[in-house]
C-alpha cells in the first residue's frame, strides 16, 4: 500500500532534487536576502510552497514564509514589500514568474501551527517539512520545526529515527544563509524598541484594513489576519488535497 507522501508528492508534483531552473530560483532569493536582513524583528526567512517542493513550472513565483519578533509582524511586513517594490521582484499578476510572492507572516508567540491545521491536514503537514530556511536568527528555524515534528509526523504517518531528524535539518540548511550584524545595531533595536512597538500597532490597524478591503469574497479558509499572524492565501487546497488522499486510503 502506498503511503501518504507517496500519494501526496505527484499530485503536487514535488521531486527529491531541485532542477537547475530551481537552483536559480534559491540563488535569488539569498540575493534578495541581504536587502532586507537589516530589519528590525527579523527572525526567519524560508522558502514555501511549490519551490521549497521543488515543484515549480516556467510561470512560478518564490513564495517566502517569514516570522518575526512579537510586535514586529506589521513593520517587518512593510518594509519588506518595500524593499520587493522598488527591487521590482515583487510579483504582480501577470508578472509572477521568477517573483517574490509574500502570503504569510507569523511572530515567534506561538509557532504551533496545528492550531491552524483542518483535520488530516496532510497539506499543511508536508508544507512545513519542506520549508527551506534562508535566514535564521536565533534557531527560530530548529524551533519551529520542534514545536511542530509531532504534528506532521503523525498526520504525514512518517517515524523517522533521530539520525533522520538531524537529516532534515542539514538538508534544510542547505540553502542557509548566515547574516551578519553589527553589535550596534542590536544596541540600537533594543533603544528603539518601544518606539517600533507603536510603529507595529499602528501599521497593523492600517494594513488590517487595507486588507480587508482587498480580501476576496467566497471561501476564506486559507485567510488568517492578526498581530502574530498574517496567512493570505487566497487559492486553498488543503480539504480537497486531503479528501483526496485519505479517500484512496480509506
């Protein structure tokens, strides 16, 4: 009997390699990492979605995943998409392929994404064992996939031994890149902190409404919008790829 990531990878086209083509795509984004590594709260940058499966097409964008510090989410969102703009690699529609793509944002709070999952979430599972982490401050990478191995061990049905863990890891790390910051910087933050704490409050109160406005109407299971997290995710296959997969199980 085939398992579940048997039968999950060709449905989404997911390989065990990146081609070349995909290579690139990772190349940019460490690129595109030392534009915004400055920003205050930064805590992690990683790949998601179809190239961090390494199921991309000619048309695909670079979906990131980014976490920052409590208080941190909106400024930290703001200035990256301002960062993406006046690079021009932020996707547009129309204009995807090759491009920056941010649907979602989440603070260090509670990194516990089980909290968010539908039932056999089988989807969400893999995506977070794919993320491909291209920066890391703080082992917020090792942390988040701690608070989450249980949950998409078992909905995955996968038991891997220690050996396998740390495997997953250093495969994921392949594509790391270290930041370097000047003590002064760090010192700076600290001074400024309850300054950007109100920066933060503010931006979110204009960002949730902006938003909101822009927000589709129909099904919104994929759409979470507060201040520790921020998932736009407009396009939600999780239920049908689940019913799916346990249906040909069951």
């Amino acid at each position: 009997m085939q398992t579940i990531l048997q039968k999950l990878e060709p449905i989404l086209g997911a390989k065990q390699i990146p081609s070349p083509e995909e290579k690139k795509l990772f190349q940019r984004t460490q690129d595109f990492i030392w534009y915004i590594g400055w920003i205050p709260g930064l805590r992690m940058v990683a790949v998601s979605n179809s190239l961090a499966m390494y199921a991309t097409h000619e048309n695909s964008d670079i979906d990131l995943f980014i976490i920052t510090a409590p208080h941190r989410l909106w400024i930290v969102r703001t200035l990256v998409l301002l960062v993406a703009t006046l690079l021009r690699v932020r996707a547009k529609p129309g204009d995807e392929a090759g491009k920056f793509c941010f649907p979602f944002f989440m603070t260090e709070k509670n990194m516990n994404l089980k909290e968010i999952a539908l039932e056999d979430d089988i989807y969400l599972a893999y995506w977070i064992r794919t993320l491909k982490p291209i920066y890391n401050q703080d082992y917020t990478y090792g942390r988040l996939m701690e608070v989450n191995r249980d949950f998409y061990e078992n909905t995955l049905r996968i038991h891997p031994s220690e050996e396998e863990r740390s495997a997953l890891l250093r495969e994921n790390r392949t594509f790391l890149v270290l930041t370097w910051k000047h003590p002064w910087a760090t010192k700076l933050w600290i001074f400024l902190s309850p300054i950007l704490s109100f920066k933060d409050m503010i931006l979110g109160l204009l960002s949730k409404w902006y938003i909101t406005k822009k927000i589709p109407s129909g099904n919104t299971e994929g759409i979470i919008m507060n201040d520790d997290m921020l998932k736009l995710h407009f396009t939600d296959r999780r239920r049908e790829i689940r019913d799916q997969i346990m249906g040909s199980i069951k």
